[in-house]
C-alpha cells in the first residue's frame, strides 16, 4: 500500500524533550523527522555519514565546531549539507520541524 504524508504532519512537539522519528532506515542511510520547540538544542555530536538537513518548517542555527566556530542559520525550505564525522550542534530559533538524511 502507498500512501503520501505531509512530512510536517509525521511528527509533533513535545513541550519537554526533542521529538525524533526515523522514517527509513537501509544499510548505511537513515531519514529522520525532529520536532524541535524554540530553543531547544542538539548538544554537540557527529554524524556517521555525510548528510544533509531540510527545515520543513521553523529555524535553526546549525553550529559546526571547528577551531573557529561556523554558524549557519538555515530556513524553512532551506537544505544544509554537512560532512561525516563533523562535530556539530543544532538549536532552534523558532518552533521547527526538520528533516535529517545520512547518505
């Protein structure tokens, strides 16, 4: 059976806790929703793959940390791809939904 989801609508907030939800997951590829409450925060972490975030809905501040800290703000409708191994940390500057992909 096929059916087609509004990816904002697979996942909701939680007034207390990061919400996560893997919606595929093969081999060495993984995609998964986060619900993240304005200023809710990732602490720092690295992923196992290269991989990319699209912001469904909301804001986030996507900080890469490097010798010098890079921080990038990314948008609803906007994608940002980051390498394997990267340490990072993710926070919310509105309500936001994302959408992760390990590729």
């Amino acid at each position: 059976m096929h059916n087609t989801y509004e990816l904002k609508e697979l996942i909701e907030f939680y007034d207390d806790s990061i919400n996560s939800k893997i919606l595929a997951e093969n081999n060495d590829s993984k995609a998964m929703l986060f619900a993240l409450k304005k200023e809710q925060f990732m602490p720092e972490h690295t992923s196992p793959r290269d991989a990319f975030i699209y912001v469904i809905e909301g804001e986030i501040e996507f900080e890469i940390n490097r010798d010098d800290k890079e921080k990038y703000e990314v948008k609803k409708g906007e994608i940002f791809f980051f390498k394997a191994n990267e340490k990072h940390t993710v926070r919310a500057k509105k309500d936001t939904k994302i959408l992760v992909v390990r590729i």
